[in-house]
C-alpha cells in the first residue's frame, strides 16, 4: 500500500515515461524510492512494456533490491545479475527472453546488478534494448569523467531514471553531471551551465547571509535555476510529508585531545613526528671550506689489488678476500642509509606526503599511527586502547550507558583501519558487533545486515562510510555515532539514515564526533559551507510538485524572498552541541537523554489521533 505522497511520485515517473523525459526522483533518504520505482515497472508491464528493465545499484543496496521485488512483485521474472564470469555469462542468454507472466502476458526480466558488474559487462550487455534504466544512488555519476558514467552512457536506454537522496553534494559542476547523463542535448556544456547559474557567491570565503540575499536579490540566479530543473526532478524531506517516522536530533560532540595525541599532533605540525616515534631520519652533511655542502659519491673501492704488479701466484685469496670486503661494505652502507627504526614494541604506520591525513588519523586514535605491540608481536590490547584517545574515552564512556538501556548502534568511520581498532576495542569490553566496508562480500553483507536486525542481535554494527552509507536498512539500531566526519557532508546524512527512516519505532539520535581545535574542526565547517549551498539550489519548496509540462518564462520566475532566503541560510545543521572541554558524568547524561524527543513525538501522534 503507498502512502500518498508515493502516489504522487509514481504518478510523476510514469507521466516522465509517457512524455519521454529522464528525470531525478530525489526524495530524501528513506522516504521509499524503492517502492515508487517498483510500482512504475508494474505500471510498464501493465501497459503492454515488455522489458527488459536494467537496475543498476551500490553492491549494498543490490540484495535489498531483489528482496523489495520478492516482497511487492513476485509475479516479476528478476535477475540478479551478479557471480562469477561464467554464472553471468549463462544468465545473459536469459535477459532477452521472455517469460509468461500469466495468461497473454510474457515479459523479459528486471535485471538487477552492480555499478561495477555493469561497467565491466557494458561490452556484452549494453547493446541490449532497455525500456528502462534505474540508477540507484544517482549521485555517483557526479564526476563527468569517471568511468560509471562513461560505461552507463554506451547503454542502449532511451528512459534513464536516477534515484538519489543527495542530487548536490559539493558543486554545480556535479549537478550539471547528472544532468548530462540525464538529458545530454539540453545540458551539452559545463562552461554554458556554470556562466548562466553563476553562485560563486554563495562559497565564497567568509561570505556573510546578507552579501548572498542582496546578490539573489539583484541576478535572481536560483530562481533561474530552479525553474529551469523543476520539470527534471521531485524531491520531498521527511518533514514535508505525513510520514510516521519518530524524530532525529544530531549533536556535535567534542572530545578533547589525549596527551599522546596532543604530543603527536604537534609534532606533526613542525615536522618531528618520526623523532618522536623513534626513527632517526635527519640528513648529516659534510661542508666544504667555503661552508658549502659535499655532495655524496659513489663509496670509493681500492682497485690496488686489480694491478699487475700487485698480482702473484697467491692472489686468488687475496682476490677473494678483496670482493668480500667490497660486499660488506656495501651491506654496511645500505643499513647506515636505513632509518634507525626505535623499538620493536610497536607497529609504525607514517607517511608523510599527506600531512592532512596523518593529522586526521592522530585525531581519531594514536595507533593509527603507532600500535603497540607483545612480546610475541602481537596488538596489545588492553585500557590503554580506550585512554590514547580522546574519541575513544568519550565512546567508551556512552557506550556503558547506551548498552544499559538497550540500545542498538551503528559507528560510522571514513577509514577501516579505524574499524580494525574499533572491532579490537570491541573484543576488549566483550561487546557483540557486526561490521560491513567495501571489502565485504555480498553474501557476507545480507547476513550482517541479517544478523543485526534479528532480536537480541549484536550490540554495535562498524560500517565504512562510503560502503555502509548507501541504501541499506538498519532500524534496528537507534543510535548513530560518526566517529569521523567525511569532507562531503551529504555522506554522513545518508549514513544517519540508514536507521532513521520508514519502519524506525524509537527517536534517533546522531552524534559526530569532532576533536576540537584540529583538521576535525576545519572538515565540519567546510561542510556546512556545502550544506548551506545544497539548501538553496535544491530547496525543498520548489521541487515538491513536480511537473513536466511546465516552460521555461522569466516573467513566470518564482522569485525568493529576502525573508525566505534569511530564514533558509539561518537553519542550523545540528541541533545541540556539547561544550568543548571534557564532559561531565551529568552532562553526557543529557546528551543522551531522548526523553523529550519521545514526550514530543507522542504529542504530535496524538495531534494526527494515531496514539502510540
């Protein structure tokens, strides 16, 4: 059964079909794009469209897009698209081949696989005649170079539909990609696009509201661009909708840096990290009369013994003796040009040609960078895992209480190595956790997932970012904690997402992670930079109805106000902040007290006459 504004979206995919016209569903995230899209192919077969239907799809979302059809249209033949060389190569003969529905209707199959099957397949299974090509998670078309979208193109598809919760993450440039991709005869030139919708002032440096409100106000350049993508997209928020789903607070949580984090921190900053790890690495140079530096040579070998009058009967061993030298000082040489590695108590992980990431791996935790080890060379995993970092004492701390509770949580991190730590961490407190990164099969990933949400399943579940952010459900837990904020900030909202959405029964409550003072801090406010800019080309008040019959008319322009521009800017993108000093006992209890957020969800049940 669709909710209403389900109806409304599958009404406007199928009046994009009709009309011939690609376009961008871009619901946010867990508002159902799965059952709008599946009702649409109903709709196809229904109307006489034979198929076959190309669904193209992260490899975490592809079972759960099998499961949907299973659920809501098992009548429909549908291919999994996925396995080894010679499984695809049997399942190809099967996508032209139709299969009877029932009585006077035979259709060729949905085919669902991954973006990284359909890139390499594209040669055998792109000349195939789609009638439609879903794209799942759209936005990673965004770079018009990369090879996803150069595969997808080749795809004999005249109906192109992409899904996605985040249609601008960084730039226009990204937007024009997607586009392009959609409508390439309309959206042909970067360059025209970029020279007509002109919001350089929006990521300015240091612009303030008013500079930008008095800059729309003069060139209408929103405006511009939003009538110009209201007949391509669809877009609702939760909070537009009659949606029964309990409500999210997110709260910047500061940790502050440990000792060994601050000494590390530092010395990176100036450059004398190995020094403080133990690895000699500074130059000796000799100086010249002039005090300039001696350039190195090659070492100097004494060719005495070469000589012919240094040559007698006996000099086979002299001869010997002579290469054995040469060779040892060789060796020598070599082990002197070597770092002096400093005690075999820890495992060293530096590179210096990304300071930035190195800073970034010495906010989350020091064994990032230098792990301790046994005796036999082993981890060592013991309390000082959770003390050498200030994210980690401040985890530790809120798991106990979470736990106590009965609380499920998702950890998200940009880095698996901080899931390798993490799953140590986890080991150590006697913690059940699940964990899923790009490395994980796909049959391993379903049984995670499965696992996670049975009753009475595991306490945490560690995911990456990128591979654990996109399309998966996990209601089961209500507590999401982002150990480490990505540069795109639309990442870590599909990340929250994954528990806050249709089918969660409890009030959510997200907390970033952020060391302040640090390259943390820096990354959360370059991304509320980009928030700030997806909030006004994509507001959501323009692409709620969406139309495809509507032309372009600058005198028909729906024009922002001063007002609604101030009130949009001002929406602030957290609702609560922790101080940023140490938290105390009493004020991490409030932070995870979610009493009020029940009282207000209750309420506002009641108001609707749907009492919990």
């Amino acid at each position: 059964m669709l909710r209403d504004y389900q109806v409304e979206g599958f009404q406007w995919l199928c009046s994009l079909f009709q009309n011939g016209i690609n376009g961008i569903l871009a619901d946010e995230m867990g508002l159902g794009k799965t059952i709008q899209c599946i009702a649409l192919v109903t709709s196809l077969v229904e109307h006489n469209v034979p198929g076959p239907f190309l669904i193209c799809a992260p490899l975490s979302t592809v079972p759960n897009w099998v499961s949907e059809f299973q659920t809501f249209a098992p009548k429909l033949p549908v291919i999994l698209y996925h396995g080894s060389k010679e499984a695809r190569h049997e399942m190809r003969s099967k996508i032209m081949k139709p299969t009877k529905v029932r009585k006077g209707l035979s259709l060729c199959p949905v085919v669902i696989t991954s973006y990284e099957i359909a890139m390499n397949d594209s040669k055998m299974i792109a000349k195939n005649e789609w009638r439609l090509m879903i794209v799942d998670e759209g936005h990673r078309v965004k770079n018009a170079q990369c090879k996803l979208i150069h595969a997808l193109k080749t795809y004999n598809c005249p109906h192109r539909l992409l899904l996605t919760g985040t249609p601008l993450q960084n730039n226009l440039a990204e937007l024009w990609s997607l586009l392009n991709f959609l409508l390439p005869d309309i959206f042909c030139d970067l360059g025209s696009f970029e020279m007509w919708f002109d919001l350089d002032h929006l990521q300015k440096a240091g612009a303030v509201d008013d500079e930008i409100i008095a800059e729309e106000t003069k060139h209408n350049v929103l405006a511009m661009l939003h009538q110009v993508l209201t007949p391509f997209m669809l877009r609702r928020l939760k909070k537009d909708v009659d949606l029964d789903v309990p409500p999210k607070r997110e709260i910047l949580v500061y940790a502050p840096l440990s000792e060994k984090q601050e000494r590390m921190y530092k010395a990176t900053l100036d450059s004398s990290i190995l020094r403080l790890v133990g690895i000699e690495k500074e130059e000796k140079f000799d100086y010249d009369s002039k005090g300039r530096s001696v350039r190195k040579t090659r070492n100097q070998v004494d060719y005495s013994l070469m000589t012919d009058q240094d040559i007698d009967r006996d000099s086979d061993a002299k001869v010997d003796k002579w290469v054995k030298d040469i060779l040892q000082k060789q060796h020598n040489d070599e082990e002197s040009r070597k770092p002096k590695i400093g005690p075999k108590d820890t495992k060293l992980n530096i590179q210096l040609r990304s300071v930035m990431a190195l800073l970034r791996k010495i906010c989350n935790h020091p064994h990032l960078v230098e792990y301790p080890l046994t005796k036999s060379g082993e981890f060592l995993i013991n309390q000082q895992l959770v003390k050498a970092s200030g994210k980690m004492e401040m985890l530790d701390r809120m798991l106990v209480a979470l736990k106590k509770d009965g609380h499920k949580v998702l950890i998200f991190s940009q880095m698996t190595s901080i899931l390798d730590v993490l799953m140590d961490y986890c080991q150590f407190r006697k913690y059940s956790f699940c964990r899923l990164d790009g490395s994980t099969k796909l049959d391993d990933r379903r049984e995670e997932i499965h696992r996670f949400s049975q009753p009475g399943g595991p306490f945490i579940f560690l995911l990456s970012t990128r591979a654990g952010g996109l399309g998966i459900n996990l209601t089961a837990a209500d507590t999401v904690i982002i150990f480490d904020s990505d540069w795109n900030p639309q990442s870590d909202l599909q990340a929250q997402d994954r528990c806050h959405r249709i089918g969660q029964t409890k009030p959510v409550l997200v907390f970033r992670f952020i060391t302040a003072n640090t390259i943390d801090q820096r990354i959360v406010e370059r991304a509320a930079a980009k928030r700030k800019l997806e909030k006004l080309v994509i507001h959501r008040e323009k692409f709620k109805k969406g139309s495809v019959h509507e032309k372009f008319s600058i005198e028909d322009l729906d024009l922002m106000s001063p007002v609604e521009l101030k009130k949009l800017l001002e929406e602030a993108d957290y609702d609560m902040r922790s101080r940023s000093e140490a938290i105390s006992d009493e004020d991490l209890a409030k932070l995870l007290d979610r009493s009020e957020l029940m009282v207000k969800w209750k309420l506002s049940k009641q108001e609707k006459g749907n009492p919990l």
